[in-house]
C-alpha cells in the first residue's frame, strides 16, 4: 500500500477534547441521539468538522476494519471526460477484490464535503479523487482519514497524499508554442467561467503565459457558464468572431465547445487551417466524428485512472516526492498549419 502520511486516527475523545463535553455526549450529538442542547450540539459539530472527524458507520467488531471499496470522488457524470477516467480505474481494480463507489460533486466544494463525509464514514480502502482544490473540512477529513488519499487530473499545487495527473499549466503553455510556431499571431479564446474549474483556470494561464514569451496577448475571449455543447461551441464562435473579426486562431478550453466552433466555421466556408485555425483540450472520441480532426491535446484521462487505482489497491508504490506527473500530448489534427520546415 502507498506509505500515507503517518496520522493517528481520530476518536471520540479527540471531539471531547476539543469542545469541551463528554465523549457520551459527543457521541449522542453525531448520531442525532438523545437530548442535547443547540448550543452543545453545534459546539460539538463546529469540532468535530475543524477536527476533519468521521464517525465510523460500520457496526461493532467490523468497525477496526475497512471495506473493500474505493471511493472514487469527480466533479460530473455529463462531462465525456470522467468516463474515461472511471474506465480506467474499473479496469485496473478488476482483479483486486476492491469495487470503486462513485460521487459526484458538481464542481461544488460543499457538496464535495458531504460526499466524503458520507463515503469516508464507511471506512473505504481508499480514495480517489479529482482536483487539488479543496474547502479546509474536506482538507481535514482526507488528512486525518488512515488511508490512501490519491488526487488526480492536476500535478499544479500542494497534494495531500499522491498526485496523479498532467501539468494544466505545461499543457497550455505548450499549446501556446504549437500555435506561434505555425505563425498564427491574432489569437482568441473561448472557454468556461473558471471559479470552479481550476484546472481550466491553470491552462488559461499557462497558455497567456506561452503568448507572452513571444510579446504576444490574446486579443478576445468569450466565456460561458453551465455546460459544454456543440450548440454552445457555435453561438460562441460565431460571437466572438463578429466582434473580433480579424482572429487567425481560436484555442477552445475543451474539445466539445472545439467540435461546435469547428462546424461553425465549416458552415461559413472558413478556409481551416489557412484563414483560421482551431485548438481543443482532452482529446475525447467525439473528435472521431467530425468532418476534419480538431488539433487538441491528449490529457491522458484513462491511463490517469489506471495509475490511481494502481496505487490504492498496493499495486504500484507512489515514487518519493508523491507526484505521477503524465506528459500531455499534442495532437495536431487537421486545424492548425503545419510548422514550416
């Protein structure tokens, strides 16, 4: 198993101790048992969530062991990223004896609080979760559980166990070099409002952070809240090029919105790539589909599950500075020109 870091497991008494009342108490007030007053109940609670403390649900003389879960924690089930990643963990936990659980947040840290609250009071083997980006509870929990904690999707930040993903920031550095090698200059972007979804937010920098080494800076942007579509893609192509005309790139912060800016300017008889080329992110098999291949990058979504799920079922060791950095892979597709010489 991975060595996680060496923590006591928290009891009752930690509670106690910490607000001030009787284990008996604290442990009527997390079972809602008994009659406690609001005021000792939400000391008691304000605690036990400072403290990261999980009541164990498991019964009796199971309740010093664990499970033969996993819980696996993501943000959405609509996104055609997270499949990918759940069918790599499925695969390599197949021979294991351990089953993977999944919970989905809704790229809301609240929610994502309740949900390991609920998963980690079962005692599971271990965790997977997506993201670094964390609220101080969840923090708490994970640091305190006993078990193997592995982030995935994003090595850019401090990790509480063992991290397993790309560089975001490397990815859109990368993609900003692509694009200036191939002697597109008027750029845009296109992408989702980034408070939740930090890993967009990391490659909007690492890409404005490419641009610059070159004293170049995005010209347009236009963003959108909610999910991604093909539709979405359209309508925000063809905004963003009626108030920019002049753009010669677009890059897209997902391969879905990509796909419907694409067929937006294959609609309008575009030359793609000579008058205007097209950049995604993911590489999802939707690409598959379309008239011509959208340049994107490879985020390395099932071999990111495989490589977690290889670490909290004891099949792999995670190396010694805790990061399993994968490189992304640019993919060139058929919209963007190929580099001279």
């Amino acid at each position: 198993m991975i060595p996680t870091r060496a923590r006591r497991p928290l009891t009752l008494r930690d509670v106690s101790e910490a607000s001030g009342v009787s284990e008996m108490t604290v442990s009527r007030v997390l079972r809602n048992r008994g009659d406690v007053s609001a005021a000792t109940r939400e000391k008691v609670l304000t605690a036990a969530k400072a403290l990261g403390y999980v009541p164990n649900k498991i019964a009796g003389g199971l309740a010093s062991q664990r499970v033969n879960l996993v819980a696996v924690v993501i943000p959405s089930l609509s996104n055609l990223v997270f499949p990918d990643v759940l069918g790599g963990i499925s695969a390599e936990l197949d021979d294991t004896g351990l089953q993977p659980v999944i919970g989905v947040t809704n790229y809301s840290p609240a929610r994502e609080e309740m949900v390991l609250y609920d998963m980690l009071s079962w005692r599971p083997t271990g965790v997977i979760l997506a993201g670094l980006e964390h609220s101080r509870a969840a923090r708490a929990m994970l640091q305190n559980s006993g078990i193997p904690v592995v982030e995935i999707m994003d090595v850019d930040g401090e990790g509480i166990d063992t991290l397993v993903g790309i560089s975001h920031i490397r990815a859109g550095r990368e993609m900003a070099a692509r694009i200036l090698a191939a002697g597109y200059r008027r750029i845009g972007f296109v992408g989702t409002h980034m408070p939740e979804d930090h890993r967009a937010r990391k490659r909007l920098l690492g890409f404005e952070e490419g641009l610059a080494l070159e004293g170049v800076q995005l010209e347009a942007r236009e963003y959108y809240q909610g999910g991604s579509s093909l539709l979405k893609g359209r309508e925000l192509t063809e905004r963003i090029l009626t108030r920019a005309p002049d753009l010669d790139f677009l890059y897209f912060s997902n391969d879905m919105i990509g796909a419907g800016g694409l067929l937006h300017c294959l609609d309008k008889g575009m030359d793609i790539p000579g008058r205007i080329g097209l950049a995604g992110f993911n590489g999802v098999d939707l690409l598959d589909g379309l008239p011509i291949r959208l340049a994107t990058t490879d985020a390395r979504r099932v071999d990111v599950g495989r490589r977690a799920a290889r670490l909290v079922s004891g099949k792999d060791v995670a190396p010694e500075n805790r990061i399993i950095a994968l490189t992304p892979t640019f993919l060139p597709g058929d919209t963007i020109r190929a580099v001279p010489g």
